[in-house]
C-alpha cells in the first residue's frame, strides 16, 4: 500500500512541476514577445498618451518586475482567479464555466461511441485473423491514424454541412436564437456531426488495442487447451 501511494505521490509532484514549467515558459515567451501588451488591448490605437500607456500597464501590473509578476499570476490562478477575458469583457472562469457542459458533452459522447465502435470492430477482427473482414478493419484503421484529424473535420463539413446540408456548420446552437429559446433538438442536432467527427478519430486506436489484447486471450494456454477439448463458445 505504501508502494502505490509513492508512486501517485511521485507522479503528482511529477505533474506538478510538469505544469510549473510549462507556465514559466509560456510567460518567458509572452514577455520576448515583440507583441506590446499595453497597445495590443487599445487596438494599437495611435492617439494614446504616455499618460494613458502609463495608466494602462499600471492596471494590468505591467509596471512591476517580471519575477513579481509571474508570481502574482501564479497567486491569482492558484485561487481561481483566471483573469478578464480582453474579447467578451467576463472574467476567464465565467466564460469557462458556461462552456464546460459542452465540451464534456462532446468529448464524452464521442469517448463512448468510439469505444464501442473500436471494441466491436477489434473483436471482429481478432476473432477473423488472417481474412478479409480482418484485414479490411486494419486497413481502415491504419488509414485513420495517418490521414490529419483537421482534414477529417474539412471533409465532414464540406460533405454533411455545406453539399449534403444536413449539419451545421459549427456552434452549439442556432445564431438567430437566444439561450433560452434553444431546443434539446437543437442542441443534439449541433452535437451530432462533432461527436462523430472526434469519435471516428478515436476508432482506430482502440481497434488496434482491442485486436491486439483480443489475440493475446485467444492465444493463451486456457483458450487452447479449450480448443483441444473441442469447446468452440
């Protein structure tokens, strides 16, 4: 017992120090960036004043050191704090939050229609080794692995969106609607072709994995020695 908790500890301090590197390397290349923060949130707006610059980088703590300020990003997300979105004038979090159940919708429904889809077809395959269903199913799936999952998206709406128009072409729910007015219709019809975009993408790995485990039962001792005493289910 004390081996396992060791190991999520070690893998937890892992992980940690993994996400602390990555956030001082994206603020080390933030602030080499030739991007000015200060006149990138005016739109680069010529008219601005020392002055209002000054005041600017003042209210964003751009005027204080680059350690300080790393930490104080640090402080702030810690706590929850993600900031203000420069875009939709809402705090980070607030924006976060209204989109997560989407998104957990989306990868959820994909995650389990590829996994059953893959599982299926791994079976098939494992238990039609050597024939044609079985290569058909590794020639399918090795295609999908190869083929860039953005040109996958491309082909899907330009096949079932914009010549078959039987889709949308994006977002979760009808421009023309407000929230409340948005259907459980709507929203599964908005849902459908990027669940099965992002499922279809998901397939071949867990075909490939299931085959492959498949095989391993199939040509164990007991599946043999079953085979030998004429048991065939």
């Amino acid at each position: 017992m004390s081996n396992i908790a060791l190991t999520i500890g070690k893998k937890i301090i892992r992980g940690i120090t993994l996400l602390i590197g990555v956030s001082v390397l994206a603020f080390i290349l933030t602030k080499i960036s030739p991007v000015d923060p200060v006149l990138a949130s005016v739109n680069y707006d010529s008219s601005l004043t020392k002055e209002q610059y000054d005041a600017i980088a003042k209210y964003w703590g751009l005027d204080k050191p680059s350690v300080t300020q790393y930490f104080i990003w640090l402080k702030n997300f810690v706590t929850g704090d993600l900031g203000n979105s420069r875009i939709h004038r809402q705090p980070v979090k607030e924006i976060i939050a209204a989109r997560a159940g989407t998104s957990a919708a989306l990868m959820g429904f994909s995650w389990i229609l590829s996994g059953i889809i893959g599982f299926c077809l791994g079976t098939i395959a494992a238990f039609k080794r050597g024939k044609l269903s079985d290569k058909v199913i590794k020639w399918i799936s090795y295609l999908q692995i190869s083929v860039p999952t953005f040109w996958i998206g491309l082909m899907f709406l330009l096949i079932f969106s914009v010549k078959l128009k039987l889709f949308p072409i994006g977002i979760s729910s009808p421009i023309s609607m407000l929230k409340s007015e948005v259907s459980l219709a709507d929203k599964i019809r908005h849902l459908i072709l990027p669940v099965f975009t992002l499922s279809v993408l998901g397939i071949a790995n867990v075909t490939l994995h299931t085959r492959e485990k498949m095989l391993d039962v199939l040509n164990s001792e007991y599946v043999i020695f079953a085979r030998a005493r004429g048991e065939t289910n």
